[in-house]
C-alpha cells in the first residue's frame, strides 16, 4: 500500500529518499556526494561576469579622481585666458570687402566710336577709355572762335580811336585858339574902323563854332573811352563773352573723349561701338583696389568696448589663415543695417519680434599687405578687434574723406591756352592797352582840356 505522502513529493526527492539508481546508473551515494560538493562551488557572479572584473571598482575611481582634476585644469585655464584675453577681443565672420564703384559716365550726347578698355583690365588715370564721335563739336567750336577773332579785331578798333579821338580834340583846340586869335584882332581894331561890326560878328560866330566842335570831340573821346577804359583787349566785355563761347565750345568738343578718373579695374562694362549715348547714360565701373576697405557687421552687445583706432587682424577666406591682414576701426554707421534697407522694418506693429541688430563698422587695411595680397570687392573676411584700450572716441571727427579727381581740369586749361591764342593773333600788332595806360591817355586829355 503506497504512503500518502509520496504523492506530493516531487520524482527527484522520491528517488533519493528510495535510494534508487537514476538513469545514469548513479545510487543514492551519488546524489548524496552531489550535495555534499554542491556547496564548495563558487557563486556565479551576475550578468556573466568573470570573478577577475572584482577589481574594476578599486581601478575607476582614480580615473575618475584624474578627469574631474582634468575639468577643473581646463576651466581655470579657459577662465585666465579669457580674463585675460578673450575679454578684450570682439570677432565676427559678417564682415566683407568693400570699396569705390566709379561710374563713367558721358557728358555729352554722342555716338560711341570706340571703347578701350573691358572688364577685367586695368586703367590708369587719365587714358581714354571711350571715344564719341566729335564732327559736330568740332564745327561748333570753329563757329565760335571765328566770332572770337572777329570780336577781337573790333575791340583793338575802339583802343585805335582813342588815339583817333585824342587827335581830333587837339586839333578841335587848335581851331578854337585861332578862332579866339582872330576875335581879339578884331575887336582890338573895332575902334578905328578897320574892321567893319560885321567881320567882328563873324568872328565871334567862328569861335563859337570851334568851341562847339571841340565839346564834340570831348564827348566822342569820353564816349570811346567808356568802352576802353580800365580794361584790356583780353579782359574786354566783348572778348570775354566771345572767349566763353569758345570756351563752351571747346568743353563740348574735349567731353568727347572720356577719360579714366581713378587708376582701377574695369567691371560691369555695358557700353559698345555704334551705341548712342546720353548725359548720365552709365557706361563702365572702374574699381579702384587700392582703396578698399572692409565693412564688419556687430552685433549690439559687441559694441559696448568698441572704438576708433582699435587695432584689428583680419584673414580672408580666399587665402586662408596663413595670411592675417591688419589694420585698425575708422568708424561706425550711423544706423544698423535694418535702418537703412529698403524695406525697414516696422516695429511699431503689434506682431513684433526682437531681432540682434548689427552695426557696420569700417576698418582700414594696411595697403602694404594689400598690395602683396589683393581684395576683391565682397569678398568674406574674419574679423578680430581688439578692444583693450576702450579710451578712443566712438563717433569720428569733423574731419572728412574727400575723394578728388584731376582729369578734367585739363579742359578748361587747354580751352584758355586756345582762346589765348586767338586773341594774340587777332589784335593789332603792339595794341596791348592795359587798364593804367587807358586811365593815363584819358588824364592827359583832361589835363589838355582844361588848358584850353
């Protein structure tokens, strides 16, 4: 009969109380050695680890103890280089270059008959770059310096007929001193009848006809001489105006040919031969890079050390850091980028966002270095200023850039060399009278007049 509580044992725990041999052939002496080992067998460590990891505690805490040391190494570090030094320096890749755009332009109307230069080359100051066609010009300024000479040659006239006018007033004086000889032998003789009343009529009619042609030559004379005095043949009423003419002309005829105003590059050249052009029509940029500079946007919070005269290095991107351009700020905007764009920005509306705004500040470049690695106009820079010395001024001085061109003024002085010699060809030979001798002839006349 089977014990009850066999039943609720498990066939491993009624195998070994039975003392019946296993499917391996083992006896319960074996099972008994199973639990007797079971014991001395070490502890698996948990998640498969080996018992020789038991160390790797002791190991991570000095690593540990190293990168925190390592930490507080690189932040002191960071803090004295930028107590020191990054403080004083405000930097920005917003920066490019800039400079002059020179627009050549015509000032006159006229058919482009050549064009001597295209983008890419260089011009120096002064070289025609483009030619209009100058026949018309050519015939106006013809016109008027014929009308110069004439107008010459009839001025030299009224200085001739001082000397005319002159003459005839002392001979006008010499009549009425005979005229007066005559009456006074007369009238001296009246008495003893030689002289009938009559003669002595008639000669007294005959100084009053002396005296009143002598006043008429006075008036001629001083009439000449409102036209002469206190002037020359060259500084003449009537010469200069023809002399402006002339000039007018001449300026015309000269603007035919279009000179370079700044030694520079050629760019965006849009003239060509056969075009007719007008006053203002742009015809070429002429980009002198010489005189470029560069224009580094800021942001708001970076202006606060900034001044002019600040030193800054430079690097661009078409040469890369191994070339560090210098210079220094030269000034400010006066309004951020926003202000001054086409659309500003209103921000007076309700839907209103707060935007970092950027200031443009100049910096010059040292035109050594700018000679040995040239800038184009828009190109990316780096820029770095150093704002140490925060002592200088923030906005610029009274003082102003001007830029100033010469090439005209070879105009006018080629127009008073051309009216020159139209004068100087065109009066009488020695007839050069200058305000002080007009001023004497006149005042030996008056001295000559009143002794009569």
């Amino acid at each position: 009969m089977s014990d009850p509580h066999m039943a609720d044992r498990t066939p491993a725990a009624r195998f070994d109380q039975e003392g019946g041999v296993g499917p391996g052939g083992a006896g319960s002496s074996a099972g008994t050695s199973r639990e007797a080992v079971a014991p001395q067998s070490a502890p698996q460590p948990p998640n498969g680890q080996g018992g020789s990891d038991g160390a790797a505690p002791g190991k991570r805490k000095p690593m540990l103890v190293l990168l925190g040391i390592a930490i507080v190494a690189s932040a002191a570090a960071y803090s004295a280089y930028y107590l020191t030094v990054a403080r004083f320096h405000e930097s920005t890749d917003d920066a490019y270059v800039s400079g002059n755009l020179v627009q050549l332009t015509p000032q006159v109307t006229g058919t482009v008959v050549a064009v001597n230069a295209d983008d890419t080359q260089i011009v120096k100051v002064g070289d025609p770059v483009v030619t209009l066609d100058a026949a018309d010009a050519r015939v106006a300024l013809g016109n008027a310096e014929a009308v110069l000479g004439q107008t010459v040659r009839q001025v030299s006239s009224l200085y001739v007929n001082n000397d005319f006018y002159a003459a005839s007033v002392a001979e006008r004086q010499a009549d009425l001193a005979r005229a007066n000889d005559d009456l006074h032998r007369r009238t001296a003789i009246t008495e003893t009848g030689a002289v009938s009343a009559e003669d002595v009529a008639h000669a007294r009619d005959a100084v009053e006809t002396a005296q009143a042609a002598l006043d008429a030559a006075r008036q001629q004379s001083q009439s000449n001489h409102a036209l002469t005095d206190r002037t020359s043949i060259a500084d003449h009423p009537n010469v200069q105006a023809a002399a402006s003419k002339v000039r007018d002309a001449y300026l015309s005829y000269a603007r035919n040919t279009l000179p370079a105003p700044v030694t520079g590059y050629v760019a965006r050249r849009s003239v060509q031969v056969g075009q007719r052009v007008a006053p203002g029509t742009p015809l070429m940029a002429i980009v002198p890079l010489d005189g470029v500079w560069v224009d580094a946007n800021f942001k708001e919070g970076q202006l606060k050390h900034m001044r002019i005269g600040q030193p800054v290095i430079m690097t661009a991107d078409v040469y890369g850091s191994s070339v560090k351009y210098h210079g220094k700020v030269v000034g400010f905007s006066a309004g951020t980028g926003s202000a001054f764009s086409i659309l500003p920005p209103q921000n007076a509306t309700g839907n209103w966002i707060k935007i970092v705004q950027r200031l443009p500040a100049r910096i010059q470049l040292d035109p050594a270095e700018l000679e040995a690695h040239p800038l184009r106009i828009g190109l990316s820079m780096q820029v770095d200023v150093e704002v140490r010395d925060d002592s200088g001024r923030e906005l610029a001085a009274a003082t102003n850039t001007a830029y100033h061109t010469a090439v005209f003024d070879q105009y006018g002085a080629q127009a008073d060399a051309e009216i020159a010699k139209i004068i100087a060809q065109n009066q009488l030979p020695g007839n050069t009278v200058a305000s002080g001798s007009a001023t004497k002839v006149g005042a030996t006349q008056a001295v000559a007049v009143k002794r009569s």
